[in-house]
C-alpha cells in the first residue's frame, strides 16, 4: 500500500488582572519533581515526502524525538523470491532508499529517531484483509526483517546512522491495523502481537543488546472488532483485575519490551477520562501506569530494567482555526500544556505530537476525517507555513492553578536545562515579578507560591501567569478554571 494511504490510516484513525503591591522577599516552596524527565517528540513532519527543513523546526521546537515509520511492504519485493537472504540489508531485493533519507534527515538535525516497523507484504501475511499488511504477519518472516533493519541502522553499516529505539506495528488493538482480533468470537490478537513482540525483540536485542523495544502503541478507545487499549495491555501481560491487576492464572507467558506507549488521544480537555472501564484518554493514564508496574513486579515482562517507562507515541487536538470543529486556538494553547503536565504526572516520559504541520485538506473531504493538528498552519510549502500559537506552548510548557494556600506552577524549560525560573502575573497591560522557581537538571520546575499576593491571587482564581527562564517567556497561563467539554481531537 502506497505511503501516503498507509499513514493517512494510521493517523486518522487513532483518533486561558489583579493590580496589587509586591510583598517584600516572597517565598518559594518547591516540590520534589523526582528527577522525572519529559522529553518530546514530534510524531511525523508531514505526510508523503519529507524534508530537512521539517526535521530542523521539529528540533527547534524543543522536540529531541521523531518517529519514521519503516513499511515492511515497501522495502520488501511484492513476490516472494525464490532465494535470497532476508536477514542481510544488502540484499538486492530490499529497497531501502527512502526510509534512508528520512533517517539521515532526522539524525542531521539533532533528533533522536524511533523506528516502527509496520504493514507486511501479502506474501508474510497468514489470512486475507481488504486492508493489506496487517493481517496476522507471520512472526518469523516479521523477526528476519526486523533483524535486517536493525543491522542496517545498527550506526556500523554503511555510514547509516543508529536506531536505538524499535517499534512493531502500530495501534494492534484495532482491526483496522492488525488482524485477526477475535477467532470464533474469542479474543485473539493480544496473543498474536505477544508472539511477535516477543520474536521481535529476541531479534533486535540479538543485533544490539542496547537496543530498547517499545510495545503497545495501542489506541485509546475500544472500536467495533478491536479491543479497549486496558483489556488489550492485561491480555498481552497475562493480568486479570481492573482495579487490582493480578497474574492472570494458567498464563504462564511473559512479554519481552522496554518501554510502553500510549496513544491517549481525548474527547475533551487534559483531565478527561473514558467512558470505557478499559480506555485510555489523558486522565485514564494511571490507570495503565498502575497496570504497568503490577505486571512487572509479577515478573510477566522480561527486561533488564527494574521499572518500564510509559510513552505517549501519538497525541494531539485539531486547531480551530483552520477546522471549524477543532479547538479554538487560545484554549487549545492552554490545553497543551496542560496535556503535558497530566501526562508527565501520570508518570509519562515522553511525549509526541502530532504532527508538525497540518495535512493537506482534499475537496470533498470532511474536516472530520482531516488532520489540522499541526504545530504550524499549512502553507503552499513547508518553508511558507506560519507558527500556530501552541508551538511555544509545546516549546516551553507552563500551567498555573490557583488554591486556598496560593499558586501551584509546573512547567519544563524550553531547552530542558536547570536553573531560576521568574514567575509573573499580569496587572493592567504590564508583568510583576511574583516569585521565583528552581528548574531541576531536566528542566522541570514545580512549585507554590505562598506569598500573600500568591494567595490572594490563588483564592479568587483570577489573573495570567507566565514563567520567564534565559530570556524566553512561556505562554501565559489563566488562573481561571476552565470546565472539561466534550471536544472530538479531530474536530
């Protein structure tokens, strides 16, 4: 299947003043932030074909992660040879070129990149789909090109560069990426997908032991045919129990990985949960978390971790304007980073956007099944596109709520580096120093401001506050709560 359908598949499916006198000396308490990192990524430039120019801006936002998507279908002939070697990434029937560029590209700009490897040649598949690549892939033939692949961007083969983290299909709790998922009306796939994972990372591992296995990637809702993203996640780690997870008796099975991903999108604002006991929108994330170190501390993931980080792989909200539908654009600056708050509070360590720019809008297709969730708006190219308001809100992360014993601050700086962080409230037209806060060495900073100013300010939940770190300023952020509501991400 060409690129562009493919990929289009994949992303469309997965679905803000009091003037008041400063006291003398305010005071500061800082929270323990745990060292916990949140590093960011940005999942995709663009569909179809990529450019440096992309890569640079992704890195200049802040991001130090990409994803590139390898399809298997692709590099791989359309027939099945008769003799060839599909270990060896030389082999003349692999076709590698354009997954060469993009991770050059990606790696020319500073960016680390995430590799997923995705859609089988019909050849590898064990069953028939109308929608080629993903169903049942045989595990075997999905491990010898994985062992390629992972030879080729080894950083020893060719002058190619490394690839240390690696990904095996995507979102295989929905049919629509990966079959079957029921068999005689028993739910399958979970076991399916451990056996590849499993062949999977034996493989990778086997060509770079420091080679990390991302697992899941698992869409956010249960869909008709598929599975809630908790009900999937219990199956492939042998847990049973919603509230306590538990090992799940007579599976004896363990799941080998590194890392697990999420893809959280939400029908509604940053604390949003599911109505489905087993999906994971932003607010539900504990709930996985919880679910993650249960199953370790059982023993049912293998790993030479003591403890398994949770990603978010793919998030994001449209933006009103351009989509009608979307989130208008001064609550969708607000939301953002509150999105990467919840999510790094939750335990979250890496969060990716989707995507860079916003997708091209075909005549006649609905802004519904359209992509305008950018960090910049489209323009005739990539070098004419405009900045949306929630690339600085992305770049520098900062929220503010007020309460009874004054104002709570979180945020990361935009380039991740410790350090004073200013604080400021807007009175009139002008800024006031309020307090200070302390980044940590990843650029967190967490804080409550409990001067009498602070308070006051924190009791009436009124008033904007920012945060200022080496001359950049955040996004200002409202006291003011704002309601949860229901908002489709795609608009």
């Amino acid at each position: 299947m060409p690129t562009y359908l493919v990929t289009t598949l994949i992303l469309a499916v997965s679905f803000a003043s009091i003037g008041i006198a400063m006291v003398l000396a305010p005071t500061v308490e800082s929270a323990d932030a745990a060292n916990q990192r949140l590093t960011t990524g940005v999942t995709t430039t663009d569909i179809g074909s990529q450019e440096q120019l992309g890569f640079d801006r992704i890195r200049k936002a802040g991001a130090k992660m990409t994803r590139v998507i390898i399809y298997w279908s692709s590099v791989a002939p359309a027939a099945k040879p008769g003799s060839w070697n599909p270990t060896d990434p030389g082999d003349s029937h692999y076709s590698w070129a354009e997954f060469d560029s993009q991770l050059r590209m990606a790696v020319n700009a500073g960016l680390t990149p995430m590799v997923q490897i995705f859609s089988a040649p019909k050849w590898a598949e064990r069953c028939k789909s109308s929608t080629a690549g993903i169903c049942n892939p045989n595990p075997k033939a999905f491990a010898r090109f994985s062992k390629a692949a992972a030879k080729r961007y080894s950083g020893t083969y060719g002058g190619l560069p490394r690839v240390r983290y690696w990904e095996p299909l995507n979102e295989p709790n929905l049919p629509l990426f990966f079959k079957p998922q029921y068999k005689n009306g028993k739910k399958v796939s979970p076991t399916l997908y451990r056996n590849l994972l499993n062949r999977f990372a034996g493989t990778v591992k086997g060509v770079k032991a420091g080679n990390k296995v991302i697992a899941g990637g698992l869409a956010p809702l249960e869909r008709p045919g598929g599975l809630g993203p908790l009900d999937f996640a219990r199956r492939v780690l042998c847990m049973t129990g919603r509230k306590h997870p538990k090992p799940e008796r007579g599976c004896h099975d363990r799941a080998r990985f590194d890392i697990w991903a999420v893809n959280p999108y939400t029908t509604g604002g940053p604390t949003h949960e599911s109505a489905g006991p087993d999906d994971v929108s932003l607010g539900d994330l504990p709930e996985m978390g919880k679910l993650l170190r249960a199953a370790n501390s059982a023993g049912k993931i293998k790993t030479g971790q003591n403890s398994i980080p949770l990603w978010v792989t793919e998030f994001s909200w449209d933006s009103k304007p351009p989509d009608p539908g979307g989130v208008p654009m001064g609550l969708l600056t607000r939301w953002t980073s509150e999105a990467m708050f919840r999510a790094w509070q939750s335990g979250v360590s890496k969060f990716f956007w989707l995507s860079l720019r916003d997708w091209p809008s075909p005549k006649g297709l609905p802004y519904s099944e359209t992509m305008e969730s950018g960090l910049y708006f489209r323009g005739t190219t990539l070098a004419k596109d405009r900045p949306k308001r929630i690339l600085k809100a992305f770049h520098f992360p900062f929220v503010a709520f007020g309460k009874e014993s004054g104002i709570s601050v979180w945020g990361r700086t935009a380039a991740s580096t410790g350090g004073k962080v200013a604080l400021s409230f807007r009175t009139g037209g002008s800024w006031k120093r309020i307090g200070t806060a302390k980044a940590d060495r990843n650029g967190i900073f967490r804080s409550v401001i409990k001067t009498r100013l602070a308070r006051k300010l924190g009791r009436k939940k009124r008033g904007d506050v920012r945060a200022t770190y080496h001359g950049q300023t955040s996004r200002s952020f409202s006291l003011r709560p704002v309601k949860d509501r229901y908002q489709p991400p795609f608009g």
